[in-house]
C-alpha cells in the first residue's frame, strides 16, 4: 500500500455520515420506520423513540438525518452534559414545552438524548425519572439512542417510550461501505486490509471507517487497528461450536448470545462446510441441511413470518450432526462471496457505461448490448487485436475501456492500443471517400432534379398549347354545325 501523506480537512466519519436515505447501510426498514413515526408524530400514542443497539450502527445519524431533511431546530443532551435530575427536566422539561419563534412562525422542535442509558451514578441520581415526567408532558418529539435498553435508568421512562432495536452492521455492509469510501476519495489500499478492517469492526462503521482512515494516512498502527475488539460472543467461537458439536443438546447452545445478522451467519457457515468435509457424501449433507435452513430463512424475511426462524436455527446449528468425520480445527476467514459480489457490482456499473457509449453507434438498447454484443466483443478483445483497434475507434472506446474488455490482460490491451493510431487514421480516411463519394451522388441527383424540372416546365408548356388548340378546333366545328342547321331551317 502506497502511503498518503495529505491530512483530511474533515474526517471520514463525519464526511460520510448518511445524508440521504440512501445513504444508510443495514437497518434501513427501522431508519423508514422512525421517519413514518416523525411525520405522523401529532397522532402517534408514544411520544418518544428509544434506537437502541451497539455502537457505529447509525443510531445518532438517524437523528441528524431527520432533523436536516425536515428542518427541525435541534437541542441535543449528550453524553457531556450532567445527567441529574435537575439538569434533565431543565434541558428536556423546558425545551419540550417551548418553542422558538422564527419570522412570526412558531419552529418545530427535536429533542436528541444520546446515550441515555448513560443516565445512573452517583451524581446522576434521578434523571431516569426525570426522563420519564419530560416524556408525559413532551410537546415535541424526543429521541432517545441507547447502547443498552435494559439499562436500571430507563426502567421508568422505557414503558412511555417506542422501542426500535438496531442490529449490528453485517460484513458484507460494513465491507460495501469502506469500498464506497476508497472509490469516492481514490484511496490507495489493498483489498485485503479492507477485508481485514471489516473483518476486525464487530459490525460497527464508525470504527471501521476511522481504522481506514488510520491506515490509509498513517495515523495508527496496523497492529493497533488490527487488535482483536472486545465482544461478548465472537462470530469465530459460534462457528466453532456449530461445527464440532456433539450433540443436538450442544448444536443447540452453539448460538446462544450471538449478535448476528442471520443471512450472514448462513454465508459464512455454507462457505467453511467443506473445510469440515471428509467425502463428497458428508458434503453433500451439509449442503442439504444448509438449503432447508436457507428455505425457512427466507419465510421469514420475505413473509415476515419469523415463526420459522427457529426451524432455522436448529438446522443451521446441527450440520455437524450430519456426519462422522471429527472436527478439523481452522481459521474462518471472511467469505470470498462478500468479495466476490464487490466486484461484480464494479464490473456491471463499468459495463453499464459501456453500454450507454456504444449503442448510440449500435443503434441499439442497453439490453441488448449487455446480452448479445457485449459476450462477442469480449471475445474479439481477447483473440483479434487488429479487428478491437478498430471497433475501439469506431465506438470512441478509450484506453480504460479497452482495459476493462481484455479483463485488465495488460499485454493484449498494449497491442490493441498500438494498432489504435492506424485503425483511426485508416478509418478517418474512409469515411473521407465516402463523404467524396456521397457528395459526388448528391451533385448528380442535384442535376437530375434541374433537368426534370426543366423537361417538365417544357411539358407542360406543350400541354397547355395543345389544348387551346384542341378548344379552337373544337369551337370551330360546332361553329360550322350551328351555321348548317340554320340554313336548313331556314329553306324549309
């Protein structure tokens, strides 16, 4: 990893703080939830929200999120603040009864208690209780963020308030973050410190965003940030005890206490199965009893039937009972699935600009491109250096794109972009004598619309005189045939 020396004007952490829904990773269905709660606060039975969860999954961030996009005058009581009981009704009994008055308009008001599970101890005696009176004569909205709901000091205010819990980050989104970050500020590090920062956050982004920092500018020590963090249950030691139990009484007791997102605990114990495998046989009833798990997970995100969510642990905590070999002892790295899909998403947003380059020469749409063309261009930038010169000039593909095609094979990219220079020039002159050649045909229709124009003028003119001598003609024989008849009728 090359090293950067330039200090950031802000820190990552705040520079990424989610500004928009779409910014937030994990939790977004509980981030709709408290704005739905926000905007129909006046009718809500519970005045007051409490986000619990661990640390760095976004629980403050709700808040400033909220209060930016609805313009809310913000008063916060952090963990700085005194927490006793007189300090609690001043800040929160006081500013939940009073509004501001801004240009002749009363301003709608928001009240953060950040950590207030922080709010025990000697000194702070009192202001749970507080808490909990400021709550029934809330006038506003209070969010309250906890790392601990079961705190002593929220016992009093916790029945008054809606409890939303939020869970820890899984690796996957912790790891789609930081690649986000190194993209938007084209950070030089290695895919493997990424992963090892994930890796090593415990499902928290705020420090993984900071040990990313710490290792791109030099500011920490590898080994600090790579320090194992404290929790209660790691992942690894459930792993563990999934794959070596004895017992359904064991498989059982694999997963107690384990904070973890369940669709990422399916991953990482499918991607180490075969790690356990003896023969294709034990293999294959690992892989089964995986599938069916899979299936009842499913039920319950898709059906948000969570019934079914302890078939799911019985059968994803029992694959070990399913075969005869021992327990091998080893590392449970982070799933090359997580990596793999980063990379897919790179390599469809490259393909989608491809796409939307081309077909205006292709004249065709995007879909198309993707499923018809573009299997057969990769196969010419692999083979045909002098055919991909040629169609990188006729698309106006630059040297990236070239790169991107031959799957960044250096030595076929040189040569196409060798060839590029004459396959330009050789076309350019093409198309010169077609242009020639197109106004060669456009003077020669010219002259042909002038003589038709010319023989028809000459055409008509003769229509015109051949009719009034027709009319004469005409006029002159019954001119003739009245005379006759007159003279007839006048012998008789």
């Amino acid at each position: 990893m090359a090293s950067q020396t330039n200090i950031q004007a802000i820190p990552l952490v705040e520079k990424y703080r989610p500004g928009v829904f779409e910014d937030f990773i994990g939790n977004s269905t509980l981030v709709q939830e408290i704005e739905d709660w926000l905007i129909t606060w006046n009718n809500q039975k519970k005045k007051v929200v409490l986000i619990a969860g661990p640390a760095g999954v976004g629980k403050t961030s709700v808040v400033y999120y909220l209060i930016n996009k609805y313009n809310y005058e913000f008063v916060e009581v952090n963990a700085s603040d005194k927490r006793n009981k007189a300090a609690v009704e001043r800040l929160i009994g006081l500013s939940s009864t009073e509004g501001t008055v801004l240009q002749g308009a009363r301003v709608r008001k928001l009240i953060l208690v950040d950590e207030a599970d922080g709010l025990f101890g000697n000194e702070d005696r009192g202001g749970g209780p507080a808490l909990a009176k400021a709550i029934e004569k809330a006038k506003i909205p209070i969010i309250c963020t906890a790392n601990d709901p079961s705190a002593k000091s929220l016992k009093a205010a916790k029945r008054k308030m809606k409890v939303i819990m939020f869970k820890s980050l899984t690796e996957q989104e912790i790891l789609t973050l930081l690649q986000k970050i190194v993209e938007k500020e084209n950070l030089d590090i290695g895919e493997k410190i990424l992963v090892a920062i994930t890796k090593n956050s415990g499902g928290d982004a705020r420090s993984a965003i900071n040990d990313l920092e710490g290792a791109v500018f030099g500011t920490k020590d590898l080994e600090v940030i790579f320090s194992p963090r404290n929790q209660k249950h790691s992942l690894d030691a459930a792993l563990t005890n999934i794959f070596s139990a004895k017992d359904y009484g064991e498989a059982k007791r694999a997963l107690d206490g384990v904070d973890v997102d369940y669709r990422e605990l399916l991953i990482y114990v499918y991607e180490h199965a075969w790690k356990q495998a003896a023969n294709p046989i034990e293999l294959f009833n690992i892989y089964e009893l995986i599938a069916e798990a899979d299936i009842y997970l499913q039920q319950c995100y898709i059906k948000q039937n969570w019934i079914f969510l302890k078939y799911f642990f019985i059968l994803i905590s029992s694959v070990n009972l399913v075969k005869q070999s021992p327990f091998k002892y080893t590392k449970f790295s982070f799933p090359s699935y997580w990596a793999l899909m980063g990379r897919l998403r790179g390599k469809t947003a490259k393909m989608k600009q491809l796409a939307i380059k081309s077909t205006k020469a292709l004249h065709c749409s995007t879909r198309v491109f993707i499923k018809d063309i573009y299997p057969y261009l990769k196969i010419i930038f692999n083979t045909d250096a002098t055919m991909a010169a040629g169609i990188a000039v006729w698309l106006q593909y630059i040297e990236e794109d070239v790169d991107f095609l031959t799957n960044g094979t250096s030595k076929m990219t040189r040569q196409i972009m060798t060839l590029f220079e004459e396959a330009y020039i050789q076309i350019t002159e093409s198309r010169l004598e077609q242009a020639k050649d197109i106004e060669i045909d456009l003077m020669f229709f010219a002259n042909m619309d002038r003589s038709k124009k010319k023989k028809s003028t000459k055409t008509v003119q003769e229509d015109v005189r051949e009719d009034v001598q027709e009319d004469n003609r005409t006029k002159g024989t019954k001119k003739k045939a009245s005379q006759t008849s007159l003279d007839t009728f006048l012998e008789k």
